[in-house]
C-alpha cells in the first residue's frame, strides 16, 4: 500500500475523519453545526486514543447529522475509525495554486470577461447603438444586447501568432444588438474590437439590417414580462376553472405559465407564443407537474398593444378563441372536466425535492464517505488565464454563452492535435399528446448554452473532486444588461482506477493506471443540466462527451385520454410516470465541432470501410490476383477498403456498413511510412429518425449526420444557427447548406459530429433524471511510431526489473 503511486483513495483512514471535521465546518450548516462539529471532534478523538490502545484496524464511520428536520430514521451513531496509521507527523499534502494571475484579455482564445462586456456596452452606447445601458430596457421599442462574446480570431492569423511569429490578432466581441428602437426592429449581430485600448475600438456590421427578422429572435425577460402581463386578465377569468380543476390552485401564487414550447410559429415572420399552465412559481418553475391548459400568445414585433392570446384548450378540448369561449363551455358543462384530488398539490414539493427520503431506511454504511481522490503532491497541471497544460499536453479553454465551452490550439508532444473543439448546440424534439406543448423543438443555443437564464455554478465535490481548478467566465444577462461572473469550468486531473494497459506473463506483469486530465463545463438550460467534459489521455486519447440531467419535461396524465393504450398508462408518446403525469419521448442530440488539424491544416479525410465479403474481392482492392491462394481456409473474410474522401459529405452509423473515419496528414508519415492522422469514433446511441418531410429538419440537419466533413471557412463557423428554429421554413446558418460538393483533399477540413441518445422517460426518471451521456473519442491513428505512454513510469515486474510510478508520502488531503 505505502508504495501505491500517485492518487489514492483513503478509505478507512484517520485522515477521513480529519477531513470531514473540516469539511463540515467549512460548510456552515445552518443547523446543529456546532454540535455536529464537537460531536465529529469527540468522536475523532475517542477514534485516536482507541486506535492507540488497541492498535487494530478497523473501519467505522463516524457519525454526524445530516439535517435539522425530525427523522423517522436516524443516522446510527456509530464507533470513530481506529487505524493503524502512525498519528504524528502527517503533514497536509504539498499543494501548489495551479493557476497564475495572467489575465484572460492577454489571450487569444479566453472568452471575454465582464470588464471587456462593460467596455464592448459602453462603446455601443457611446455611438448610438443601444438605448439602455446598465439598466433593464424599459419595453421592447429599446435596442439592447442580448448577447456578448468572444469573437474568435481569423485561424490563419492565429496560427501566424501562435507559430511563427505572427501579430497578436488582437481580441473582438461579438454583439448581438435587439434592435426595437429601429423603424422596422430586427436583430443585428457586430463584431467589436480589438478591445483592450478604448479609443481603437471598431464596429464591424456582421449582417445585413433586416436580415434577421426580429420575429424569429431568441426569448428574452422583456417578452416574457409582455405576455404574462397580456395573460393576467385571462388568468383572472379562469379562475374558477383552475381552482376546481387543480386542488384549488390559483394564480399567480400556486401556478405559472411556461413559455418555452418553443418555436414560436411555423414561419420566421409569425410570433405565436403557446404557453401551458403549470404547479409552481416564476421563481420554482415546475415542469415536472405541467397542467391540461393552454393557449397561444400572438405576440409579432414591438407594439404589446396588438398582442392578443387566442386557442385556448383545457383537458385537450379546443381551440377555443377567448379564454371567455372555454369559460362559458366549461360552465355549461360541456366539456370532460379534471378534478385533481384535494391535498394533491400538498404531495408535489415532497415528490419533487431532490433529498433524500426520510422515510426510507439508509443504507448499511450510507452514514461514512465514500472513497476519495486527492493529488498527494499537488496538481501536476498548471493553467496560466485559461491555458491548460498537462503531461505533454496543452491547450487554450474558451467559448461563449450560446454556443457552450470550446477548446482552442490543441497540442500534443509539441504537434498540434486540433485547431478547435467545441460545443455548438444541443437538439431536442418531443412528441406528446397534449395541447399547448406536443411538438416541442430546442435547440438549445437559441437560449444560450452557457448562461442561458441561469448561471452555472460548480458543485463542489459533486460535479468535480474538491481539487479541481475553477475558472470563472462570464456571460451577459441581457434582463439587466450587465455582465455577470460565474464559476462554470473546473479543470482537474482524475485517477480513474483502472488500467490504461495490463498485461500480465509468465515472465513478467505490467500496466499503467488510467490517469487523465479532465475539463468539465456543467451548465444548465432550463429543466436540463448539461455537463460537457473533455478527457485527455497519457495516450494521446481524446475523449468529448455529453451528458444530461435534471427534471424531465412532463404532460398531463388524462385517465380518460381517448387516445391512451388499453391500460391508459401509456400512449403513443410515453409512460404514466406519476400520479397525474407521464414522461414524454425526445432525443437529445449533442453537435461538436471538430476543427483536426494534424500536426498542420493540411489535412484530408480517409473513410475506411469495414467490410466482409469473398477473399478475392479483398485481395482484389489491392492487386490484380485471380485465384484465391490455397492457404485462405474460409472464402469470406473481413477485409478494409480505403476511401480519401473527395468532397464534402455527411455520413450517419450503420451497423450494416461500419466506418473509421480518420483526419490524417497527407504530408506526415509514421516511422513506418503511413500517413499521420486521428480517428474520429463517434459513440452515439441514438440518430435522428424524423424525414425531410418534418418542417424542422433543415434547421436541425446537424442532426441528420454523425459525421459531416466539410472544407473550413470563417464563415462558416457554427453547425447551427440560433435564428433558424424560429424560421424554420427559411432558415439559414445550417449545417447542410455547407454541403456544397468542395473539394476536401489536403484542405483544412472540419468535422461536425453529432452524437446523442434517445430518451424514454420512465418513473425512475421522476424526481430526477440521473445522469445519461453520449460522446466521441478521438484516438492517434498512425499518429504515433508505437504506444505514446512508455515515457511515464510504469508498473512493471520481471526477474530483474522492478519499475513503479512515483512513490508519495502519505499526507492529510489539503482544505479546499
Ligand atoms: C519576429 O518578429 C519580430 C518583429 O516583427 C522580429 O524582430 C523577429 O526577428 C522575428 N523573429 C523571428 C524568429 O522571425
Ligand atoms: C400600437 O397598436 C395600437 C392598436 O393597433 C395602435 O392604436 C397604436 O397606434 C400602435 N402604436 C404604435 C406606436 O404603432
Ligand atoms: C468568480 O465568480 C464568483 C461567482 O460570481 C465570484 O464570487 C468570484 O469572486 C469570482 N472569482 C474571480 C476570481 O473573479
Ligand atoms: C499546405 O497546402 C498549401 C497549398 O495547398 C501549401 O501552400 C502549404 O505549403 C501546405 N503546408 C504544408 C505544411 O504542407
Ligand atoms: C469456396 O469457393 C470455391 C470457389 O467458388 C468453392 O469451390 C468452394 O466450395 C468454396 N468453399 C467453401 C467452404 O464454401
Ligand atoms: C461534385 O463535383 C464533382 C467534380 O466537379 C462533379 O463531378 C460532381 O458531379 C459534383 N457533384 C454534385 C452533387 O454536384
Ligand atoms: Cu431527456
């Protein structure tokens, strides 16, 4: 055990106890805190001296309180840890601060930081371009921005920079300005900069006024506010209605209307807003338990007066015209009525709230910590602004609020890996029997990926181990038009215990632990959350994922649903997943871009086809043989084609015809006279299943594909466009309009990958989904002359050789 390299997980030692005495302090439990405190501190003490005494190993948990409320069952107070661990001269561990104070605004890729929002809204301001600053725009006839970030560099100038002694490109925002003060408002997007000094300060136009029709924009506050004012006479007059049918809730205090059932109208010229009725507050949105009411807001341009809700539908009966229509058909009783039990809405916060149940026995040993990571030296990665470097490998953290996290100049041992890896959006449809919401389509970065309405915030010890750097971003809150700091990434190296290799012989036993570097962005997006990570591994290894959790999205449960199964706890759509709710089928889909440069920007695709068939049609590939030689025992054989792809193209998996696809370097050879490259290896469960005939799809075709490669151009720089699900029937920033048949040989290409998973709610899906992910890999393919780890110590064991990784002294977990 002693000479165990590297992390290691302290299970059972007196350092736990330590530990948590010092955990619990730090977290100021609101509480019993100070008797938990001298509680731990006995029970720590009476650990020692009876370690002492006794001197055997034992593990107990120690005991602590885990809430203020009355238990039916109580954590056991349980016997401290004794330990044979010496109990004098532990040291804390060595820790070094892996961050140094080099600001963001040095950098070519950190995204952009409150100071230079301010400054970006200043200038804009200064020259007229907005009407409000600092301040929450008073109605929709201001022009504010919705949106500020970074602008990333044109790749050629940064590659100059970067490597070869090129000039600082210099940092640029990107703006998008609403503009409702104009005589016909649009949206209008600017790049601003370089910033840094005031005065030199541009603003480049980077579409057209009018362009972007300001009925296919983002939401934003000032809307939302518009509409539910519209709605407060409506809610009035339904009253009676919602008090009767849902357990006497009424509005605004038990309910709220949910917005986001998006898009807002079929065309990019229409606003039509549907909301549905549901438990909860505008603070403590319940989508969880939504409600059979709803109804369209037409909500077009600027002028709220024009603005008018119209088809309401309750229990799925309508449209009716006027909230006064199903008012007077709901009196007159000729609609199916609901009547949730009274004491129902009593049942929601408990059912709801992620906590642990109080009314379930815990867990045999749920009262100790689990195991633990710590970093025995301190980190082995350092970050200067938000450039990481690891174990030979480095790179530049950046992104912006809509598109989520991107990674920028990838390098490897010296060679560039990639130029870019980056988020762009997520999709999601549903399908649902219900008014008001069936039909949902997200595409996520039409809110903003990465502080969206809700800033995101490490969760210390949960999304990442105590350890971890975090690096704050920030993102512009476009409700009051300032910008706002947030802790959104940590950075970490994680010791997954496991073997990155084994192997083990009659002459000797050998294997490397499984440590990687991992960048981890959780963000949240209404009910969702999000985590993007990035895994970087001793083998050269890249490993991008996704993954989702939170609430699910619901729709009422009707007993008396005329279109649910015979046992009407499922329909078409999904599962009864609650008392009053079912869990409604959708797919999320995750889209990457994959800038590969290999080593340079040169770089083609090679598409190698998995084939089985006759021998002679895989001898056949290569010569021109005819007979198969008499040592082939089987005439079928698995064999590889080859394809350098000419042209642009999307490609999605199939089983039935498997692929490797691979960025390699036409120029660069192994030691073995192959060409270099990277596979990229997409680890989707789920592929988009809806036609070209659903109106969306030319909006969503980033989902269409896995793999799309097509030839790198600024302009061309997301794989989606957040306008285009609001104008659908014309959008225009897409991933297949890229398709246009170029050339793609020994041209800087990108790949846009898709990976995602399709979701069935079930009832395990309520309070919570638990965490589902989907990813990609990118793996050295020729890449490397052999193995790229055996430059580390090893575990390594013969005859006469004995090799281990570096030994540490054992130290007390360092306070975070
Ligand atoms: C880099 O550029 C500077 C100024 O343009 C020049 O003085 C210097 O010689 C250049 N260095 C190299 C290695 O090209
Ligand atoms: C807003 O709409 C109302 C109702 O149609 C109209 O009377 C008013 O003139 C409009 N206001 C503006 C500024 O266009
Ligand atoms: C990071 O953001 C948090 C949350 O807004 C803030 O409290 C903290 O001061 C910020 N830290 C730095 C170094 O800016
Ligand atoms: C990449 O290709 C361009 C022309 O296609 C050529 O000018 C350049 O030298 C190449 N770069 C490398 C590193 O091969
Ligand atoms: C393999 O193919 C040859 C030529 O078509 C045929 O004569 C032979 O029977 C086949 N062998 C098997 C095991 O199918
Ligand atoms: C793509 O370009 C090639 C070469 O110019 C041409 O032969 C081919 O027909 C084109 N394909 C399409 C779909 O336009
Ligand atoms: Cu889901």
């Amino acid at each position: 055990m002693a000479d165990n390299p590297g992390f290691n997980e302290h299970i059972g030692s007196s350092f736990a106890v330590r530990e948590n005495v010092e955990r619990k302090s730090q977290k100021a439990m609101k509480c019993f805190n100070f008797v938990a405190h001298l509680l731990v501190l006995l029970v720590f003490i009476v650990g020692l001296i009876g370690g002492i005494l006794i001197g055997i190993y034992a593990y107990h948990g120690i005991s602590s309180k885990s809430s203020c409320q009355d238990q039916p069952y109580q954590y056991t107070d349980r016997q401290a840890s004794a330990t044979t661990m010496p109990t004098t001269n532990i040291q804390q561990c060595p820790n070094r601060n892996p961050q140094d104070n080099t600001p963001y605004e040095s950098s070519l890729f950190a995204p952009l930081t409150k100071k230079e929002m301010q400054t970006v809204s200043e200038i804009l301001w200064q020259r007229n371009y907005i009407t409000t600053i600092g301040r929450e725009p008073r109605s929709l006839k201001e022009s504010f921005i919705l949106y500020i970030y970074l602008h990333p560099p044109i790749k050629e100038d940064a590659i100059k920079y970067l490597y070869d002694n090129g000039t600082n490109p210099g940092r640029y925002a990107r703006v998008h300005i609403q503009r409702g003060a104009e005589q016909v408002p649009d949206i209008m997007e600017y790049k601003v900069g370089p910033l840094g000094s005031f005065t030199g300060i541009t603003v480049t136009p980077l579409t057209r006024p009018g362009e972007i029709h300001f009925n296919s924009r983002p939401y934003d506050a000032l809307e939302v506010k518009a509409i539910n004012d519209i709605l407060k006479t409506d809610m009035k007059a339904l009253e009676t209605l919602m008090r009767e049918s849902f357990d006497g809730a009424t509005y605004p205090e038990d309910l709220f209307i949910f917005y986001d059932n998006g898009p807002p109208g079929m065309k990019g010229t229409e606003r039509e807003t549907r909301f549905i009725i549901g438990f909860g507050t505008p603070e403590d949105e319940d989508v969880l338990y939504l409600l059979p009411l709803s109804g369209t807001v037409h909500c077009p341009w600027t002028n709220v007066s024009e603005w008018y809700p119209h088809s309401y539908y309750y229990l799925n009966q309508g449209p009716y015209r006027t909230v006064f229509d199903l008012v007077s058909a709901y009196n007159s009783n000729i609609i199916r009525k609901v009547r949730l039990p009274a004491g129902y809405r009593n049942t929601l916060r408990k059912t709801r709230y992620p906590k642990r149940d109080i009314f379930l026995p815990l867990r045999e040993h749920a009262d100790q910590p689990g195991a633990r990571s710590y970093m025995p030296q301190g980190p082995r990665f350092s970050i200067s602004g938000t450039k990481v470097k690891w174990m030979d490998w480095s790179f530049h953290i950046s992104g912006g609020q809509l598109k989520g996290p991107a990674l920028f100049d990838i390098r490897f041992k010296g060679s560039r890996i990639a130029y870019e890896l980056a988020v762009n959006d997520i999709s999601l449809v549903y399908g649902m029997d219900s008014s008001g919401h069936n039909s949902i389509i997200y595409m996520d970065a039409t809110y903003g990926i990465m502080g969206g309405d809700t800033p995101t915030t490490i969760l210390r010890d949960v999304d990442c181990p105590s350890y971890a750097a975090v690096l704050n971003t920030s993102y512009w809150n476009s409700a009051d038009q300032k910008a706002v700091d947030m802790e959104s990434i940590c950075i970490f190296e994680a010791d997954e215990q496991e073997a990155l290799w084994r192997h083990y012989t009659a002459s000797f036993a050998g294997g490397m632990r499984n440590r990687h570097l991992i960048v981890r962005v959780p963000v949240v997006i209404g009910n969702y959350d999000y985590t993007f990570e990035f895994h970087f591994y001793l083998d050269g290894k890249i490993y991008a994922k996704g993954k989702a959790t939170g609430y699910i999205l619901s729709s009422f449960w009707d007993e008396n649903n005329p279109h649910a199964g015979r046992d009407k706890t499922r329909d078409a759509f999904g599962y009864r997943v609650s008392d009053f709710h079912t869990g409604p089928i959708h797919d999320h889909m995750f889209g990457f871009k994959v800038d590969m440069d290999v080593i340079d920007s040169n770089n083609s695709l090679e598409v190698i086809h998995w084939k089985a068939g006759d021998i002679l049609d895989a001898l056949k590939t290569q010569s021109t043989i005819t007979a198969v030689p008499p040592y082939f025992i089987y005439n079928q054989t698995r064999y590889l084609e080859y394809e350098t792809l000419q042209r642009e193209q999307g490609f999605r998996l199939n089983y039935d015809a498997q692929k490797f696809f691979v960025v390699v370097n036409d120029n660069k050879k192994n030691r073995w006279g192959v060409k270099r490259g990277y596979h990229i290896a997409p680890l989707a469960t789920g592929a988009q299943s809806l036609s070209e005939a659903h109106p969306a799809m030319k909006a969503l075709s980033f989902s269409k594909y896995h793999v799309t490669v097509t030839k790198r151009k600024e302009e061309e720089s997301f794989l989606s466009s957040i306008y285009d699900i609001n104008r659908m029937d014309n959008p225009k920033g897409h991933l297949e309009l890229m398709l246009n048949n170029e050339s793609i040989i020994n041209e800087d290409i990108v790949n846009w990958v898709t990976v995602g998973l399709l979701h069935i709610p079930t009832s395990e899906d309520v309070p919570m989904t638990t965490r589902v992910e989907s990813g990609f890999m990118l793996k050295p393919f020729n890449f490397f002359d052999t193995t790229a780890s055996f430059d580390m110590p090893q575990y390594f064991e013969d005859e006469s050789n004995s090799e281990r990784e570096p030994a540490f002294a054992e130290c007390i977990e360092p306070k975070l």
